[in-house]
C-alpha cells in the first residue's frame, strides 16, 4: 500500500477543497492503473465536513501515523505549500524512521 501525503490545512478560503480534489484525481489516475493508494486528505475531507470534526493534523496524527506504519511505500504529491505543510513533515519524518521508500510526485 502506498501512502499518498500532501498539504491540505489551509486559512485560505476554498484551498482544502482544492488540495482535496487534486489528491482525489491523482489517487483516482493512480488506482486505474493498479496501484494500491491511500490518501488521508481523500479519506477523512468529507468525514471531517460532515461530522463537524477538525481538519488540522494535531487531530489526525494519530490517525495518520498509525496509516503509515502499515504502508509499503510513501508519495508526496507536490501541491503548492506542501514544502511547509506541518502535516507533511510529520508524516514524511515518520516514514524515514520506518525505512520505507519515499517519493516526491509532481502533479
């Protein structure tokens, strides 16, 4: 399973929305051809809308950690901001202790 990271929280208006539907068109190109993906933006945006649940990492880390530590492999998708994504750092902090391979995808 490769765990697909990249930004998401953002003050802007309308800039979650956006991250979201570039991680879906990404992660869907990517299942089309056989790859086996998770994305916790793709996962838990609507989750987070529907349920009145925050969006920001603090709350997710356990979440997203856990995720991790049972991938194979970890993809950044390379969204504007993901350079200073505090979400993103975390996560891909997290996959070098584990070892896995990492790889930065431009959209």
């Amino acid at each position: 399973m490769i765990y697909v990271a990249s930004p998401y929280t953002s003050i802007e208006p309308g800039l979650e929305t956006h991250r979201y539907y570039s991680v879906m068109r990404y992660v869907a190109e990517q299942l089309k051809i056989g790859r086996i993906m998770f994305s916790p933006i793709l996962h838990c945006h609507q989750l987070s809308l529907v349920h009145n649940m925050p969006c920001d990492f603090e709350f997710w880390r356990d979440y997203c950690l856990g995720m991790l530590n049972n991938a194979d492999a970890f993809e950044v998708l390379c969204l504007p901001g993901y350079e200073t994504s505090h979400g993103v750092n975390e996560e891909l902090k997290f996959a070098r202790t584990l070892g896995i391979q990492i790889t930065f995808v431009q959209p």
